[in-house]
C-alpha cells in the first residue's frame, strides 16, 4: 500500500481511484497474503481515513502500533468475530447495487451476509465516504427483497451501539470526509 498511499499524499484523495485499489488489493492471491500498512502523515493521512477506503473492500489494515491503531483494530476485530464471517459471504459496493440504495453517490456499502438459524438473514454492513466531500443527512436503504425476504427487521449502529429508527429499512447517517459506519442489520 506505499506507493497507494504516496499517491494520496502527493496529490490528494479527490483524484483517487477506488478501482485501481480494487484492481491492487482484490485480486487472486498466490503466495503471500498482501496487508494494507498505513503510514500516517500528520493533517493529510491517518488509520482512520485508509478503513475508509479498506473496509468497503473487505480489506483490513495492520495496525503498526500496540496503541493507536491498534485499540480501533481490536475493537474491529471483536465485531467481525462476533458476527462470524468465517460462515458469512463478502459483497462489494461494485457488486451489490440491487441490495442497497444510498442518495449521495460517494457512499459506498458493501456487506458481509448470512443466513440465522431462524431463516433471517444478518448483514454486517460497511458504509463509507471515501472522498473529501462531506454527506450531512445522508439516506441509507437496504432492500431486502434482494435477499428474497420481506423486512428490515433491525439496524444497529455498532460505533454508536444504539438501534437505529430505521421504517421500511432506511434510515439517515451523517457521513463526513473519509469517515466509516457499520451497521448490523437483519432481514426477516
């Protein structure tokens, strides 16, 4: 991720390209596993800003510290084990159009799924603004007739630990520059 990240440093995330990164990170992978380290510049790049980009493609940053980054990484790592993606099904923002509708283009959503014991389905959702335009007030949606259900039976704000007020499965996030949402949501 060095030469990703000096050119984000050089001429700034408004120019970036989100497939250049999936072409980089996405591919099949022989040999040794690649891993996104994030070099921070102090006021133009931190950990904080790369999830943004690495989350919605279900790419996970090595912490290069025990402190900061490594107390968000940990926090991270608890959430994806407690929701079990190891029986769950990544979906891109690139591939899951019909599954989710957002009215401000640069967020993007990609997900983790599973089905419950129960038959209910269970997302683990990554919102994201990757670009240096802010979103204030943001409508989110998932549909989940794409999933061949009927409801949103809950959405669940895991940075804010709090249900959300979500009628017919939309609901609205603010969305700064740079900045991730994960929700958890379920489809009945």
């Amino acid at each position: 991720g060095e030469h990703i990240q000096t050119d984000i440093w050089r001429k700034g995330i408004r120019n970036f390209s989100l497939e250049y990164f999936r072409a980089e990170y996405l591919g099949v992978n022989h040999g040794i596993p690649m891993q996104f380290i994030v070099y921070e510049v102090p006021g133009a790049w931190n950990f904080d800003m790369a999830l943004s980009i690495c989350l919605i493609h279900g790419v996970y940053p090595r912490p290069n510290s025990i402190h900061h980054p490594l107390d968000v990484m940990e926090e991270l790592w608890r959430v994806l084990e407690l929701y079990g993606i190891a029986d769950a099904k990544f979906e891109g923002y690139w591939e899951n159009g019909a599954a989710w509708h957002c009215d401000a283009e640069q967020v993007k959503l990609s997900y983790y799924h599973r089905e419950q014991n129960d038959g209910s389905i269970k997302l683990l959702v990554f919102a994201s603004n990757p670009t240096v335009d802010a979103c204030k007030g943001t409508q989110l949606s998932i549909l989940p007739q794409a999933f061949d259900r009927q409801s949103v039976r809950s959405v669940y704000d895991v940075r804010a630990k709090a249900y959300l007020d979500a009628p017919q499965g939309s609901w609205k996030a603010d969305m700064p520059n740079q900045t991730y949402q994960i929700y958890e949501v379920t489809l009945a």
